[in-house]
C-alpha cells in the first residue's frame, strides 16, 4: 500500500467527497489515486463501493473483487461484495461472502445485519433472527437491526417481541418508517388508539408524505375519532390531490362524520364530495344533513324550522341576493340536487317550505340569486323523490294557477319569471309542460338553466339513448315483463352526480381486498370481461367498470328507461368500456360470449325462478371466473314483508299517487316496528325506491340453506360476503353457510343490506 503523501492526500480527498455524498468526484479521485498506484485495495474498495451505491452492480463486483484479490483481509470489502451479489440476485454467493466478512471480524454488527436481512428474505427466519441477535450484541441500540428484527418476529406470529424492538428502535432513532410499522402491529392487535399516536409521529416526521396522512386518517376512523380522520384525510387530500385513493379515503371518513356545524373545511370537503362523486351521493347525504341541521347559524336555512310565521321567514330567505353563498349554504345546495335526504323531519321541512315558495310566488314575492338557489335546490330534491312528498288540495289549487299564470306568460312571449319554473318543478317535471324543449332556448340564471338540464334536457338524451340502444334476447316471460314494466316507470336506483376515478385494481387484488383472508396467486386475468346482469341506470356497472383494471363490461338489464340513464350517466363519465343492452336474465344462456366475472345484485330475487337465472348466468362464467351476487335474505326482510302484507290489505294500487297515498297514511296503517323500520330505509323517500321496496312485481327472498342448495346444484364454490371483518364467524366458519346460518339466527338483521357474496366456478 502507497506510503507516497501526495496520493494519500488524493485519497483522503476522496473519501471526503464520498462522505458527502459526492460520488462522481470521488470516484474520478480513487481513479487518479489507482493511476499513480494500480495496487491500491482501498482505493478499489472505495471505488467499487461508490458503483454499488450508485446501482452499477457489475462495476461493483469487479472493483471489490479486485480490492478483495490485493488484500483478502478485509472484512469490509467483502461485506460489500455481499451487498453487491445480493443485489444481482446471487443469494448464495452473497451469504458465503457475509459469513467470509464475519471469519475475519466476528464483531461485525453491519455483516450480521446484512446477513439477517439476507436469511429474512430467503425464508429462513431462524437463521435471520440469530444474525439479529448477534448483530445487537455488538450494537445494542442498531435501529435497523431492531426494526428488521422486529418485522421479522411480526411476520412470525410473534406480535409482543416485534413491539419491543420496534420501541427499541424508536428510542435509538425516531423514524416515519418505524413508526408507520409499529403503528400497524398495533392496528391490526386491535389497538386503534396506540396505533393512532405512531401514525401521528410518522406523519410529524413526514410532513409532506400522503401516504403517512392516510395511514393516520385511516388509524384515526377506525379508533372512532371520525372528525380527526376527516381532517387527516384532508391533509393527505392536499398534498396528492389527484390520487383516487385518497379521495375515497376522504370520503369514506366524512361519511361519518358526526354533525356538528361549526366545521366549515369539513363542509366544504363535503360538498366536494357530493359535487364530484368521491362516494355514493347517498352514503354522503347524512353526514351532510348532520351538519346543516347543526349549523349555529341563526341566518341558515335549518333556523326556519319551525318558526311561528313560516311564509315572512321564507320571504326574507328567498330576497337574499348574495351570489357567492357561505360553505353551509353550498353544502345545502349541493346536497339538495344529489341525493334523496332520507329523513322523514327533513322531509316535512322541505315540504314546507315548497308549500310557503308556492304561496310567496302567488303574491309576487322579491326573489334574489340566493333565493333563487333555494328554489332551485328545493326543485331539485323533489324531482330526485320523483315527487314523493304529500300534496293538500290548496297546493293543487295554487299549483294549477300558476301553471296557468306562466302559460300565459310564455304566450304573451315576455317567458316567465325564473322563480315561477323554480316553484313548478319542485311539483312536477317540467319536461311535462308544453313545448318544454323550448325553454331550454331561452338565457336563464345558472341555477334554473341546471334545473332545466335535468328536467328536460337530459331526459331528452335518454330517449335517443335508448333508441339506439341493441337488444340481445326476446322479453316473453310473463313476470319478466311486469318487473320491466315497472323498471320502465321507475328506473332504480335514481342517482346523480359525476363519477371520478375510483382505485382500481386487477381481479384477485379487488378480490382479495373485498375478501381479506382470501388466498388467490397472481393477478388473475389481465384484461377481464366482465357481465353485470340487472345493472339498473348504470351505477352499478361504472363502479365495476373503475374498480377492475382494464376491463370490458357488457350491461344488460330489462328496463330500457334505466338503460338509458345508464348510458347517458357513463357517456358523461367519459367511460367508453362499458356497452349497454337490452336482455332478459332468463334468455341468456343461448349467448356465446364468456365472462371472468359476472355480478347480479339486487336481481336474481325478482326472478320467478331466481334458480333458473342463477343457472344461466353460471354457464356463462369462464373456468375459474368469479360470481358476485346480491340477494334478499328472508330474515332481514322480514319486517317488510309484513309491511307488504298490511299494504295489500290496505288495497293500495303502485302508480305513484297511491305510493303518495300509502306514505301518508303508513304511521296509522303499520304497526310501530315497520314504521321505524321503513323510516330508515332510503328506499321510502323517493317513489321509484318505495316501490322498489314494498310495491314489487315480484319478490323472492333467499335464505342460506337455499343458497347453498343453488351452490351445490351449480357447481360454485362460495367465496365469502363482503361484511365488515369484525361481523359474523371467524376464521375458517367465514367461508361456511352452515355457520353463517347459524349466526343469522341469532342476528336476523344481519343481512339488511343483502347477502352480497363471491362465488367461484368448483375445480377453479
Ligand atoms: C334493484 S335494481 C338493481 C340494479 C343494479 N344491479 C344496482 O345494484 O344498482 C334491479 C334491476 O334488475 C333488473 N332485472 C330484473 N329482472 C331482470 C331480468 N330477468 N333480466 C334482466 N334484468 C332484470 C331490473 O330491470 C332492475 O333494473
């Protein structure tokens, strides 16, 4: 080795380059130190270090075989020689070069450490936990030696040692990464609250990570503290505002949201949400509605309810003329056009406050920009119940005068006033009136010309949709025909507002994510076809459509009225891989196509014979292709299954006049049970849901044992029911009816929301 001062000078200069992190200018330095003297072992060590650090690892192995050659002693360079092969996928000859660096140095805490970390991720946790515990006995407070050893015992079943060492890890050296980790130990040990504090320390030291904020909101909602989560969530919103998982993340944390309404950056996320699809408008609504009836504010609209003189309250609302509304009044206004507010108070509020508009219209009332916004919203709410608020005999009167009024108006050519079209369609569509397409001509304030898109416009496209809509098997059974005459009528669900991206993923990862415990390899197939059966107006279909990766879905249902929304929904969504057809479940089998995944929610039971559906549905399925299904369970409808018999003997008919009729008088006709019962269903507070739920064409709930029939008699193997992990048996029993059966008895509520399960083909 060079004695020569001049070239341990360079060296040194080197070195220090390399500590800071220079690496060309080291490296051109080991160069020149190699020049004036090819022999130098360091300067090779160095120099095939800064290749490894720089990812060459070839040059590397060269440079340290070289320094290695010139000076076998040195445990370093051979501990980096394992580094290196390690890296270029040579497990062997990178253990025999650590255990080489060991022979020469036993007390080599950073040799062991590799070895560990080599015997970890070859399988062989015994060997790993032993380098570990050598390693910490050179090092007791190694960082990385505790924290990798602190995963492995994890991932060994070993929960109460991995803790310490990641709490030994962390005294040694606070760390975002170890943290997070401990956080999720913690977590998934039912310790939501402890986990919440490491969550919160990683994203402390990770300030500007997303993924830290989410970790913590998602820490932070499963402990309960849903208005921290929200805020976390909100964080991590920020600084990756165009990741769909955050958004859905954030989304999911607002839905809980308990009301108070003094949160205005939670409303105004809220209202976000709702505006641009983060979630199903309806899961939203409440957490929305919580808010506004919370608002503090004696100037919001929730301070009206109730009050001596309702029609002077209103009028002072309506002639407010601000055009930049407060983030209550946003969130009041968004929610109003996106989903039908289940709640029977509201309900009666909203009703109100329509019969005092129509009142104030009649005496000409001062309507500003603001007012014109409630109307508008209150338009909007009426038309997504389809109408289903009760009506007197002085509101038909009114309502009559006034629809003479703006005929006359529009006759005269001066149009009517903005308000006086507001107030109409907030009782009917306004696609009814005469020549209605005409209106959409004329130049009105934002808030009535969105009113007039969604009255008159779009159902308009609809029906050029649905037009051009292929149908692809006859309609000739006789219950298929009265459930799509009644879908033609009332397409359901009724739903609105944008869909963004949701995450996606492949086959086996959605799979595995709705199925935790699930065991499926690889990806599954790379470009799924996928049959959504039954798909309704289409929001079913487009969640499938986002939530599998490269996928093609064929859509098909009875009701071209609901096609139509569909296919006008997806067009607006910008969604070209979804095709939309016209078809009888009962007539499919004779189709050629094969599907990788075929859903069938809330379908198969209005069916005349569900079994036969089920069959030609499964024969369409590919070998080792998956079945979603959403089905009625007996136990669960119980309750409306007595509702539905007192509805028959009440001789209710299914226009929506008499569903108008049997809302009114349901709190007398229905033993109190029902009533609460259908008070909190979302289903009662539009027409097309209320008949959806209790006037059916036909309706055949399930129960297990039957399923399981059909199980057997297909030849499907059953997967599990999407249910929260914490719901139902455990263990191996989640995947057993006979268990889930026996658990349903005990919780006949269990499946209120229906069986939703995943099947797959037997032998796949
Ligand atoms: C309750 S909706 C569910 C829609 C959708 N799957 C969802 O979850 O939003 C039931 C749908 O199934 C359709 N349907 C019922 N029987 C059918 C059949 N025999 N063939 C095709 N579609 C059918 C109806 O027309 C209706 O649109």
């Amino acid at each position: 080795m060079g004695l020569d001062p001049t070239v341990r000078r360079l060296f040194e200069t080197a070195r220090g380059h390399h500590r800071a992190g220079d690496l060309s200018r080291a490296e051109a330095l080991y160069r020149e130190v190699l020049a004036a003297q090819p022999d130098h072992a360091d300067a090779l060590h160095m120099l095939g270090l800064a290749a490894l650090q720089a990812g060459r690892f070839p040059t590397a192995r060269a440079h340290l075989a070289s320094s290695i050659a010139l000076a076998p002693r040195l445990a370093e360079a051979h501990n980096h020689l394992g580094l290196t092969l390690q890296a270029l996928r040579q497990p062997d000859a990178a253990e025999a070069a650590f255990r080489q660096a060991l022979a020469l140095k036993r007390r080599f805490a950073p040799a062991w450490l590799n070895l560990g970390n080599l015997m970890a991720l070859t399988s062989r946790p015994a060997e790993a936990a032993e380098a570990y515990r050598h390693a910490l006995a050179v090092e007791p407070r190694n960082a990385a030696a505790h924290a990798n050893f602190a995963k492995l015992l994890a991932a060994s079943g070993k929960p109460a040692d991995a803790e310490a060492h990641y709490r030994a890890a962390l005294r040694s050296a606070p760390d975002a990464a170890i943290h997070t980790a401990l956080a999720a130990l913690l977590h998934r040990d039912g310790r939501p609250a402890e986990a919440v504090e490491h969550y919160r320390q990683a994203s402390a030291l990770a300030p500007r990570s997303a993924t830290a904020a989410m970790n913590l909101a998602i820490g932070l909602r499963d402990a309960g503290r849903a208005r921290e989560a929200a805020h976390a969530a909100a964080t991590a919103h920020t600084l990756a505002p165009g990741d769909p998982a955050v958004r859905s993340l954030l989304a999911d944390c607002l839905m809980v949201l308990e009301p108070t309404g003094d949160d205005t950056t939670l409303a105004a996320y809220l209202t976000r949400a709702l505006a641009e699809g983060w979630a199903r408008p309806q899961l939203l609504a409440p957490a929305a509605l919580g808010l506004l009836r919370a608002d503090p504010d004696p100037k919001g609209l929730f301070a009206l309810e109730g009050v001596a003189e309702p029609d002077a309250a209103l009028a002072d609302w309506l002639r407010r003329d601000t055009a930049l509304p407060g983030p209550l009044t946003m969130l009041l206004f968004v929610v109003l056009g996106a989903a039908v507010i289940a709640d029977r108070a509201t309900e009666r509020f909203l009703s109100a406050l329509r019969r005092s508009a129509l009142r104030l219209c009649a005496t000409g009332a001062t309507v500003g920009t603001l007012g014109l916004g409630l109307l508008c919203g209150l338009a909007d709410q009426a038309w997504l119940t389809e109408y289903a608020w009760a009506e007197t005999d002085a509101e038909a009167a009114e309502l009559a005068a006034l629809e003479q009024r703006t005929a006359a108006a529009r006759a005269g050519g001066g149009g009517p006033a903005p308000e006086w079209l507001a107030v109409l369609a907030s009782y009917r569509g306004l696609g009814a009136l005469p020549d209605a397409g005409a209106l959409l001509d004329l130049s009105w304030p934002a808030a009535l010309a969105r009113c007039l898109t969604r009255q008159i416009a779009e159902p308009a496209q609809e029906a050029v949709l649905q037009a051009g809509l292929p149908r692809l098997t006859v309609i000739r059974d006789a219950t298929s025909e009265s459930v799509r005459a009644q879908y033609e009528a009332n397409p359901y669900p009724r739903w609105t507002g944008s869909v963004l991206d949701l995450p996606s993923a492949g086959v086996h990862a959605v799979l595995r994510g709705a199925l935790p415990g699930l065991v499926l390899d690889g990806d599954g197939p790379p470009a799924p076809e996928i049959l959504v059966a039954g798909c309704g107006t289409g929001q079913h279909p487009i969640e499938t459509a986002r939530r599998f990766a490269n996928s093609r879905v064929l859509a098909v249902d009875l009701s071209l009225a609901s096609l139509g929304y569909a296919a006008r929904k997806t067009r607006e969504a910008g969604i070209a891989t979804i095709t939309y057809a016209q078809a009888d479940i009962v007539e499919l089998g004779a189709l050629e196509r094969r599907f990788d995944v075929i859903e069938a929610m809330g379908v198969l039971h209005h069916l005349e014979d569900p079994e036969r559906g089920w069959r030609a549905l499964s024969g369409l399925l590919r070998p080792g292709g998956f079945m979603k299904l959403g089905l009625y369970s007996a136990a669960a409808r119980a309750p409306i299954a007595r509702a539905r018999a007192q509805i028959a003997s009440g001789g209710y008919g299914r226009s929506p006049a008499e569903i108008r009729r049997f809302r009114r008088d349901m709190p007398a006709l229905l033993d109190p049970e029902a009533v609460a019962n259908l008070l909190a269903s979302p289903d009662f507070y539009s027409i097309s849901g209320c008949r959806d739920l209790l006037f059916h064409a036909c309706e055949h709930p399930f129960t297990l044992p039957r399923i399981a029939r059909a199980l057997d008699a297909l030849d499907l193997r059953f997967l599990g029911f999407e249910l929260p992990a914490a719901v139902g048996p455990q263990g191996a029993a989640r995947r057993d009816l006979a268990a889930w059966d026996a658990f349903e008895r005990d919780h006949p509520d269990a499946f209120r929301a229906m069986y939703q399960f995943w099947v797959r083909a037997v032998g796949a």
